[in-house]
C-alpha cells in the first residue's frame, strides 16, 4: 500500500522582513477643521435641502425661540410658527409629533411638553 502525500509548502504568515515593517514611516492625512461658521449651524433631518442651501436653519430656530417669548400661549404660537416654515418648504412636515417634538428639543430647550405640542401639531383641540 503506497500512501501519496502531496506537500505543496508551508505558508508563511510573516513576511520574511519583518524587522523592517516595523521601522516603517506611516503616512498621516491631513483633516480640514471645519469652518465655524459650518459649526455653528445644527445639523437636524427635519430641515429641508431648501433650508440648508439657503442657509436659514439659523433663522427658523431664532424664529422658533422669539415666537415663546412674552406669549402666554407659547405652545400654540411656536406650532404656528414651525408650520408656517413647513409651508414655506424648510422644514419637513412628514414627520409625526414624537420625532418633531425630540428633535427640536435637541436644538433648543422647549418649554412646554410633548402631550401640549402634540394637540397643536396635530390639530386635535
């Protein structure tokens, strides 16, 4: 009885220079800060390409903030506010009252809750 064995090598993981390897310079990519006026300005998915590109993200959360401000109805004059942007084409108006409300509380404090935001976005009064 014959038994054929084929041995085709051993495979080397290691290269046969590895003590150059390690003395190897490596190359570093130079980053580009952003500017901070690109800093400055939120990054949130509830404005439109229309917003960005014209640059008034920065002018729909001011607008959003002065609309509170000396209202007794706050809620109701800041729902007004952001649905007038959503007509106007800046802000998404497909996203529901939970994700709308999350995301602008990210982008500035809200000083009323989700349920009163929620009558008002939804026109349920």
């Amino acid at each position: 009885m014959v038994n054929n064995i084929n041995n085709f090598g051993v495979i080397n993981f290691y290269e046969n220079n590895s003590a150059n390897t390690h003395s190897e310079t490596k190359q570093v990519e130079d980053i580009t800060p952003l500017s901070s006026s690109d800093s400055d300005i939120p990054d949130s998915f509830i404005f439109t390409k229309k917003a960005q590109q014209e640059g008034k993200i920065p002018a729909i959360i001011h607008a959003l903030q002065k609309s509170v401000q000396g209202r007794k109805d706050k809620t109701r004059a800041f729902v007004q506010e952001l649905q007038d942007w959503q007509r106007d084409g800046y802000v998404d108006a497909h996203y529901n009252a939970r994700v709308m409300y999350d995301e602008l509380d990210k982008l500035m404090p809200l000083s009323f809750g989700y349920e009163v935001f929620k009558k008002y976005y939804n026109n349920t009064i």
